[in-house]
C-alpha cells in the first residue's frame, strides 16, 4: 500500500503538484480546511486520517518530538529544511517514502530529509 501524505501549510505548491505527477496521494492543509489549525491539532488530524505529515516548519517538528518523547502517539513526522533541501530533493525522497514504505514503519517516527542512501 502506498503511503498517504498530508502537507503542512510552509510547504510549496509545487512540491504537491510535482508528487501529484507523480501519482502520489497529497491532501494539504488548505484543501483540508485546517490551515488556521495549531501544529498539535494538525498532527491529530493528519493521524488520524492516515497521513504522514510533510512540514518544512521546525516548530511543527518539535512539536513531534515532543511527543516521541512522551509516547504519545502520531503516524510519522517527514521534516526538511526551508533552505537546505531543494523542491527537487523533497519531491524525489518523499516519492519514495510513499511508494516503499509501510504504514507500521511509521508510527512515532520523524524523518529528515534528504533521506540518508
């Protein structure tokens, strides 16, 4: 099964739209009507949809590890710097992670991109 993502607000249109291309499942914030939500509550909601959630926000970051630390529970966290990881290594790692990876691999988990080869 593929993975599902969920984008974050801070991330570019045209890193949704090139996953899109791609035939990868992205739902953002804006078209899910959570755009105003706290990064707490975008975390609920991306989990329970069954989405991992993409954000180049370190807040919304810190926010998951956090809650790897008290075990509260969230299906996975994908991170990447706002300057350091360019649109085109974001679209080529997350494309991978929604096609390889499995849905139990990524309870608790925070990724940072570029993925490690």
């Amino acid at each position: 099964m593929n993975m599902r993502l969920y984008m974050d607000v801070n991330v570019r249109a045209e890193i949704t739209r090139q996953l899109r291309a791609r035939k990868v499942d992205v739902l953002t914030s804006e078209e899910d009507g959570t755009r105003e939500f706290s990064d707490s509550d975008l975390l609920d909601r991306a989990t329970f949809m069954g989405r991992i959630l993409f954000t180049r926000d370190s807040d919304l970051l810190a926010e998951a590890v956090t809650r790897q630390r008290s075990g509260a529970v969230f299906l996975g966290v994908i991170y990447a710097h706002q300057l350091r990881v360019p649109i085109g290594q974001c679209v080529t790692d997350l494309e991978l992670i929604a096609q390889a990876w499995d849905r139990a691999e990524w309870i608790n988990r925070v990724e940072y991109l570029p993925l490690k080869r």
